[in-house]
C-alpha cells in the first residue's frame, strides 16, 4: 500500500528532525466545543500554540479529519472527501519559516523524489519574508511562485477582517502540476486557477499574529508553525493518477462496490459511497453512533445517501455493511485496532441501513400521514416545508416525495423546500465551524505547567496557591462568601476524566476554608471550583488540600466495578463486548457496550453473580505505568474513541481484568461489598447501557426491594415463596371480571344503539350522532361504532368517555360519506385539541386520547361546525 509507505516516510522524516510522533485524536474530539469533529491535524495541539508546556516544542502526525463543507461535492470532483488522513509537523514557539519552508521541499524533492520542475508554490501577499525563503534559498524561479490574498493564503480564511479573534498567520501553499494538457490548458494557467491542471499538495501556515478585537494583529511573542498535507492528494501524486478515487487507497472499495450494482457507469456515485463507508467506519471506530443529533446526525446522513445512492445504482438490498471488512483491509497498517470493532461497526451500519430501506418501502404511508394536514384547497408553501421535513428526519429524498405528490394532485412549492434547507444547511454550518475564539482559555496563563496529582495514593496534601480565577480574571485573592476557581502546584483532588466525576473537599489554611464542589482540568493543569465558606485566601498561599474520603470511596467502588462489569459482561454474552462509554459517580454508574441483541433475565442474573462473585474472591488491584506499545502487547483493554499518549496506566484485577484507566480504584474487589445491577437496555443501535451501583446504595437498593415485596405479600395475605404464584391467581382473577365487566357493558351498548341512532342530529343532509358515555375504554367505544355502522348510514358518529384526567375520543364516517370526501383522520385532528391530546386513523375511523375529559363537549361541537362548512 502507497499511502502506508508515504505515511511511514513522512512520520520518520520528521522524527529524524526531533519531532515528537503524537497519535491521531478522535474524529470526536474531546474538551473542543468549537468544532463538531476533528477538521485538521492542528486541532489537538491547541494549547500548546498558546504556550503550554507539554515538554515538546515540535511535533508531526497523521491525523484522521472529518469535514462536512463540501459534502454535496464529494464524488463529483477529484479531490473532495469528508474523511481524510492530514499529515501535519508542528512548532510552538520552536523553528519557523525557514526551517519549515526548507523541510517541506526536502521530503517532497529529496525523501520523495518529485520532480522540483512540477511543483509551484504560493505565499500571501504581504508576505515578504516567505517569498524571499523560496526565491533565495529554495531557488524556486519566481514566476512558479505566486502571490494571493486573505481567502487563499491566510488562516484562518480571511481572519484579518472577520475573525474569528486568536493566533492566525500567512500561508505557504505547494502545488503540483499536471502539465500543460490538464484542465483549461491555457498559457496563462497557474495555481490561482480551479481547472483542475494544479492540485495543493502541502500548506504551510505560520501563526505570528494574535488577532485582537476590530481586527488588530499584534505579534506573537512565541512564533508557531501549523502545517497540513492531504494523504490521499499526495498518494494520487506519488502514484501518477490525478484523481484520489483511483488510488490504492480507494480502488478496493470502488471495485467492491462496481462488482454489485447494476449501473457501473455512475463513477460519481461509486466514489461518493467510498467515500461515505470510510467515513462512517471511522466515525463508529471513535464512538459516534448514528443518530438525530450533532455528530451522529452526519453520521446517519452519510448513511442515508450512501443508501441512495446505491439504489441509484440498481442496488436495493443492505450492502454498505460489507464494505467494513475492505476498509478495515485498506486501514490495517495504521489502525490495527480496527479490525477488532469490524463485526460491531458492520453490524450497527447494517441495522441502520434495513431501518432506511424499511422507511423507503414503507414511504407511501408515510406520505398519507404526513400530508393529510393539508387543507383541501391546498397548500403548496405547507407541502414544501413538510416535504423538508421528510427529507431531514427521515432521509426521503425530495424527488421520491415530488412524484408522490404529482401521482395524488397535490401542489409544493419547490421555492419552500429549498428555503427550508437552505435554513438547515446554515444551522449545520454554524454548528461545525468554530465558535468563539479559535483559542479560548480565558484566565490561564500559558507558563503555568503540569499539576502534579498525588490523589492515588493520597487524601490530603500541603499544595501552595499558584492562581485564583473569579469570573474567567485572574484575581490576587478571595474572601468569604466568594465563588472562584483555584490552581495549585499539588493536588490530591481527582479531576473529572475518563467518565469519573471529579473530587469534591476542602481546601484550607487555618481556620480559613475553601469548599470544593467540582475539580476539572484544562490540559493537565487541575482546577479547584467552589466557594470561600470562611475567611479569605490568595496568590501564593500555603494550603492544606482535604478530599472527601467517602465520596471518593464510594466512586471507587463503582469504578472498579466498571471494570468487574466488563470482565463479566465478555465472559457470559462474548469478547466481542467493548465498552462504549461510562459515568461513575458516588451513587451509581452506567456503562455502555457494544452488544446487539437483546439481554434476557437469565442472561442479567448471571452478569450480576459473576460480578459479585469477583468481589467475594476479593482480588487484589495492581496498577502500572506502561509505554503504550508495551501496554497494548499486555492485551490490556481500552476504551475505544479515548486518546493515549506515550505512557499509560494499566489497572489489573488478578487474572479477571486489565484496562487501559487514569481513574482511582480500591486495593481489593471485596472493598466493593455488594455490586447490583438497576436496570438495563438499549441506547442506540448496536450498543447497551447498564446502571448499577455498589456497597451501602447496593444494600439499600435491595432492603427497599425487601420492604415492597412484604407489603406485597401482607395485602395478599401469602409468603414471600408462594407471592408469585398469588399475584398471578390475583391478576387472572382481575382479567376474568373486566372480561365478565365489558361482557356486561357490551350488552347494554348494543341495547342502546337504536336510540343513539334516533338521536341523530341532520346536519345538511348528513346525520351526526355524538354521545359521552362513562366508563368505557378505547376498544369499547370502537366496537360502539361499528355497532352503530352497522345500523345506519350517511352518518358521522363522534363518541367519547372520561375520568378525572383521562379523555377517549373516537369518530367513525359510514362508506357512503367516505366516498363524498369526508375523512375522519382530519376531523380528529382538529378535535383532538379540545381534550388536550392528539390523534389519528383512517378515512373511516379515527381515534385520540387527551388529559382534559371537560372537553369532549366542545368536541362535539367542532365536529358539528366542521360538518356544516364542509363543501363538496
């Protein structure tokens, strides 16, 4: 594979240049509320480029991106993809043009040997410095170097005039060239144009600016260098094709995909689905699940046109799924990790993509529902909204929806549509892009370093005050009453990581308290939140850190039994489990796993018994400080979407468990005391969640339990052993008199029905009979109408019952009616208002339920109204 060897070089080449190689993030990226998903290799390097202290001053990776910009364009042009692979090197304060300029020619010339004569290059146009670099010391001839303005070569894009406010800087971008019979093939054609003949390779931003409100650009004082280079636009270089499609990194997928359709022609539509599949296996891979929300709302989306697109192609059978095994074959060299998740990644796409095809076979019902609100004049606005409506919650496509509405007469405005998703087009961007500051870390300085956490093994630690922050300023000090945040040079506070919340306790100097109701963390400094109760503190202050022994306890008891959990969960239901997510708290856990099907009783006692069983064996913990190639080698699981850096710490519980967890645990399972589960179920397709706690609230949980199953057993009168069996003859009892009940009711309603029908009230020409009658269900009130139809015709029969908060309502339209126009599922909709519910049915019978039975009256007498305004 190409692209492993040119990400391999690039990752060596710099590391040669004392580089420190950082791992790829998550496309999820975590404590970055300014983007939806990780959009380039800069991202996770955010703090340093503000001068934080990570011990490195250069880095370089191979970061996986996902972007949404040009999703409509992917496919259709060469180089547009939603997941990418942006190989980047960083400086922070470290090398600067020269070096950056000088090393990007040199891997591109020299460690890859493309020919200098096909590269060009562009620098902003104010840029001196980066123009006279490669004139002078690259000796690119000037008229390959070209000069371009704030859209091109500034980041970010246009920054000087609208912001957003942070670090920005000129570009340098290098281009290749196709030659002279690529593209417009005019004689003036150079980078700046879009004809396809140049394709950017590598973009070099140097971050030496700090934008200030109004647009002011001052110098940074530590200059930063930010590059990015697309894998896949580069292995299309290497490998002579200029189209990233036909490159080894896309063409198993492509021929997977042309080996199943019927149209092989639509290469456009092939690509877009490659494109889409890595995308999607990526997004699942790092713990974005498809769903109506933020990042899996893209997730299904992809899906969805993916889907579409494949229907296009003659394909109507779930098919996207089997191209998992062909990524996870492309990707193995750099994730192997991936092939670990293949069966559940395909298998969540699979349910996605049968629940898809089940909404398109099913569209025409659907359609019926969800137009059916539409007057009977029309309303070609409406039906464009909901025509959007349809396409964005459910994924129909507006074609499918537009021949429906032509089959059945009905008018949209196509203007209405595209309004709408024009809206939602805007509200997605707005949620993507940046929001803010590109940097926002308000109240920090950039020299404070690493607080050191001794809270491991220590309750309490002497900690000095290296910064007191009161309403995201910098203060000098606090007094009682006041609420602020503290960073100290030492703490033994747990910080809110990995699903455990954070610490809560106080700090103290004297008779002086800070009381601690929340610890986070900002890169790997620990920040203290809470109130001055008494006294007063500042800067510099010599200080006492207490953490809450029994609430941290109580967290470490659910912690460690998160990991008994997995252990127990892998060995009754399979090792295909794999944790998804937790929260820990002092009071209980939930823990999220990948598992498809359902969990039945059996299954959930055994879990519980092979936990607890763990706790009684009262195994010891051990916890290690590992290299993350050792750690892995020990097949020490870890949680997926989570980041590792170069050293991790392992947690294991004798020959149960070994994880990969930054979190506090107890020495020994028996400290846990009792484990219990309280409930569990699905949270989305593929994964499941359980919530369960452990000691005293475990305890309690099952003396309440204990309690309610006495007094169960007092008002039956029986035993705890014979309960079951006496609730069970109760039960059976209650079903045969409500039988013998609605038996009796039954009776006297078809003994009525003459009457009822007599009472008819003639509303131009059409008979309305509208009756409340006490203390009947749904169905009864259902049989009620047929009776009646039975009885009479050109009739509308509106019928309703209620109790202190419950009102039924059904109304029933004789064929005869129903062939005139009226329909019973829009005149419910309207009545349903007035007894605080909603409803709906068929042409010939309708049925709601509300929480106001006052109003069944007024039901009647809209239906009427109706009725009398209805023209034929």
């Amino acid at each position: 594979m190409q692209a492993d060897i040119l990400r391999k070089k690039f990752l060596d080449f710099f590391k040669a240049k004392k580089h420190k190689i950082i791992e790829s993030d998550s496309l999820a990226p975590k404590d970055d509320p300014t983007v939806l998903f990780t959009p380039a290799g800069m991202n996770q390097f955010k703090k340093e480029f503000l001068g934080f202290d990570s011990g490195f001053k250069r880095a370089a990776t191979s970061q996986r991106c996902l972007r949404t910009d040009d999703l409509e364009k992917v496919g259709k042009t060469i180089g547009h993809h939603t997941f990418f692979e942006m190989l980047g090197n960083f400086s922070f304060g470290d090398y600067f043009k020269e070096e950056a300029i000088g090393w990007a020619w040199e891997f591109l010339t020299k460690e890859l040997k493309i020919d200098e004569s096909k590269l060009w290059v562009s620098v902003y146009k104010d840029d001196d410095e980066a123009y006279r670099i490669w004139r002078d010391s690259i000796k690119i001839p000037v008229n390959k170097i070209i000069k371009l303005g704030d859209k091109d070569n500034f980041w970010p894009q246009e920054a000087k005039e609208k912001g957003p406010n942070g670090p920005c800087g000129p570009c340098s971008e290098i281009f290749y060239d196709f030659g002279s019979n690529v593209g417009c093939k005019k004689t003036t054609c150079d980078p700046s144009c879009s004809c396809g003949r140049f394709v950017e390779v590598w973009n070099l931003v140097f971050t030496q600016f700090n934008r200030k409100e109004s647009g002011l650009l001052e110098p940074l004082p530590n200059k930063n260098i930010d590059t990015g280079m697309g894998l896949e636009r580069l292995t299309a270089v290497i490998e002579g094709v200029q189209n990233n499609f036909e490159t080894d990194l896309f063409k198993p997928l492509t021929k997977e995909i042309a080996a199943h359709v019927e149209n092989k022609n639509r290469k456009d539509l092939i690509y877009a689905i490659s494109d889409h599949i890595r995308a999607v296996t990526f997004s699942i891979y790092d713990g974005i699940l498809p769903s109506n929300e933020s990042r899996g709302y893209v997730v299904r989306k992809m899906i969805r046109k993916s889907l579409l697109h494949l229907r296009s192609l003659g394909q109507k059978e779930p098919f996207l799924y089997k191209l998992v095994p062909v990524v996870v074959q492309i990707m193995k060299e750099p994730y192997p990790d991936l092939a670990k998740r293949k069966e559940n990644i395909a298998d969540i796409i699979l349910s996605e993509e049968k629940n898809f095809i089940n909404t398109l076979n099913s569209s025409s019902t659907l359609f019926k529902e969800k137009f059916s609100v539409l007057p009977k004049e029309g309303n070609p606005e409406l039906a464009g909204k909901i025509s959007f409506v349809l396409h964005d919650t459910y994924g129909i496509p507006f074609e499918l929806t537009k021949d429906w509405l032509e089959k059945h007469k009905i008018q949209v405005s196509v203007e209405s549509f595209n309004k709408e998703l024009e809206g939602q087009k805007t509200r997605s961007k707005s949620q993507s892009s940046m929001k803010g500051d590109v940097f926002d870390l308000k109240g920090l300085d950039s020299d404070i370093k690493e607080t050191k956490f001794v809270g491991y093994k220590e309750y309490s630690t002497k900690a000095k005050i290296l910064r007191i922050i009161k309403n995201n300023t910098q203060v000098k000090a606090i007094s009682s009453g006041e609420e602020a945040q503290i960073i100290l040079d030492t703490t033994s506070f747990y910080a809110e990581s990995g699903g455990q919340i954070g610490d809560t306790g106080l700090i103290i100097k004297g008779k002086n308290i800070f009381e601690v109701t929340d610890t986070q963390k900002s890169g790997k400094v620990v920040i203290h939140i809470g109130k001055v109760k008494s006294g007063s503190f500042k800067k510099s202050d010599s200080i006492t850190a207490d953490v809450d022994i029994e609430r941290r306890l109580s967290i470490a008891r659910n912690h460690t039994a998160t990991h008994l959990l997995q252990a127990a969960l892998r060995k009754v239901l399979g090792t295909h489990v794999q944790q998804q997510g937790s929260l820990v708290d002092n009071i209980k856990f939930r823990f999220d796993f990948t598992h498809f099907k359902n969990i039945n009783n059996d299954e959930l006692s055994r879990i519980e018994e092979v936990v607890n069983g763990y706790v009684l064996s009262n195994l010891s913990l051990e916890t290690k400080q590992l290299l993350l190639k050792e750690a892995k080698k020990t097949g020490a699981l870890a949680f997926f979407g989570e980041k590792y850096e170069g050293k991790v710490r392992v947690v294991s519980v004798d020959k149960v468990s070994k994880e990969f967890c930054g979190g506090t645990h107890l020495n020994a399972t028996g400290q846990i005391g009792l484990f219990k589960i309280i409930s569990e179920g699905s949270i989305a397709s593929g994964i499941r969640r359980i919530e369960a706690t452990t000691g005293i609230n475990a305890y309690r949980i099952i003396k309440n339990e204990e309690s309610y199953l006495k007094d169960i057993c007092s008002s039956l009168n029986t035993s705890v052993e014979s309960a079951a069996v006496e609730t069970q003859k109760k039960v059976d009892k209650i079903k045969e008199l409500e039988k013998q009940i609605n038996s009796q009711k039954m009776d006297n309603l078809k003994s009525s029905i003459d009457s009822l029908a007599n009472e008819a009230e003639d509303l131009n020409g059409v008979k309305v009979i509208t009756k409340i009658i006490d203390n009947l269900d749904m169905n009864l009130l259902r049989k009620n109408v047929d009776l009646i139809k039975e009885k009479t015709n050109n009739s509308i029969i509106v019928l309703g019952s209620g109790s202190s908060d419950k009102a039924f309502l059904v109304i029933g339209v004789t064929p005869d009616l129903c062939e005139k126009g009226f329909d019973a599922s829009i005149f419910i909709k309207e009545a349903a208002k007035e007894i605080g519910g909603n409803g709906g049915g068929r042409k010939d019978f309708a049925q709601a339920g509300g929480n106001n039975p006052a109003g069944l009256q007024l039901v009647f007498e809209k239906i009427k109204t109706l009725v009398k305004e209805y023209k034929k």
